[in-house]
C-alpha cells in the first residue's frame, strides 16, 4: 500500500495506491500501481497562512484520520512526500513556534498509530499527488475594493442624483426600430429632403467689412 500526498499554496492532494508485487529494485514511480483513493482540496481561511511545512504534513495526518480502514494494515504501509524536511516533521524542533507544535504534536498523534515507511521522491515523479494540488482547483474569490466616486464643481446635489436614478433606460426600439409598433417606413420624399439636409452644408451671410479709414 502506498500513499502518496503533496501540498500547494492553496490546496492539498492524497493518492493511495497498491502495488501486489512489489519490487524493492524498481523506482517507485516505475511500479505497476493500481489507484484506489484520488481526494484533493483547497486550504481555507487560516490555513492559507500555515508555513509550507504544516500544509504538506497536513494531508497525512488528513489521510490516516480519514483512511484508516485502508492504512491500518499489519504490514503497514509506504508514505512518499517530495519535502526533504516533512520526513522529521514530527520530531521536535527548536526552531517550531508553540501554535505549530501543538498543531504538530496533534497530528503526530494521528499517524503514531500507524506502521509505516516513510520515503523521499522528487516532485517530478510524484506527479499525480502534485497536479491534483494545483489544477483543478477554484480560484480564490477576488478582492475587491468599492472607492466612491467625488463630483466637484458640478452641482452634485441630492435631488440631482434622485433626479438620475428616476430616469428610465434607453428604449431597446432604437436598437431594433422595427420592433416599435408605431414604426413608420419613410417616403421617397422625406428621404430626399433628409439627404439633402445633412449633406448641404450650412451657408453663412457675409457681412461686408468697413473700410477703415
């Protein structure tokens, strides 16, 4: 039995596999694998500030607290993350702050019931487990930000604005003018007199200038 977990800046990943023959001398991505358990999620709230060190411990402990009835195995089973230092992370650690210890300390507690080997594999062969991680994923709502809109100089009274809220939409028959029912097809005549108007252009009077002098 194998499970394999991996952890991104908003989500986390957990594979369980099982290979029935085994072979110690073959590389781990290499094994004939047959997939049992594929599971993914996002971190929320909180869990978006955990260091990266808490985001890949927690789908381990997620895993043996959720999959007992596959892991809890007399053989045990073989655990495979690409983080060099989450292979300690249950040790104690100095350099931990109280809050991760405590966090730490609890999911240590979840897994020390367990029988397991734990290996390091490189990100690129633990393939599966890191893109279940990262795609797919939905993206984090956008924060927006609504900043009032200043008027200065324009009369931006209260009843102005009353005034522009009252004012209906423009009406969709200007769009599509054959919709309006009082839609009047235009006469040769008027067309030509429309034409005529919009193409002479407007002739001004000259007023004669004196002379001076």
């Amino acid at each position: 039995m194998c499970l394999f977990t991996d952890a991104s800046d908003t989500g986390w990943s957990i594979i369980v596999t099982q290979v029935l023959k085994f072979d110690k001398n073959v590389p781990i991505q290499d094994q004939q694998h047959e997939m049992l358990v594929c599971q993914s999620g996002m971190f929320t709230g909180a869990q978006l500030n955990w260091s990266v060190i808490e985001k890949e411990a927690n789908p381990i402990a997620r895993a043996c607290d959720k999959l007992n009835y596959l892991l809890m195995r007399p053989d045990g089973f073989r655990m495979y993350c690409h983080h060099e230092n989450l292979i300690q992370v249950f040790a104690p650690h100095s350099e931990w702050k109280t809050y991760q210890r405590q966090k730490l300390t609890r999911w240590a507690a979840i897994i020390g019931g367990y029988r397991y080997v734990i290996e390091h594999i490189k990100g690129t062969s633990n393939l599966w487990a890191d893109l279940m991680s990262r795609w797919g994923q939905a993206r984090p709502p956008a924060r927006t930000m609504t900043i009032p809109h200043v008027r200065r100089g324009h009369g931006w009274t209260k009843k102005r604005k009353e005034k522009n809220k009252a004012t209906s939409p423009p009406s969709q028959h200007r769009l599509r003018p054959l919709d309006d029912p009082e839609f009047v097809w235009p006469s040769s005549m008027t067309l030509r007199v429309h034409k005529r108007h919009i193409s002479s252009p407007s002739r001004r009077k000259r007023t004669p200038t004196k002379a001076c002098g």
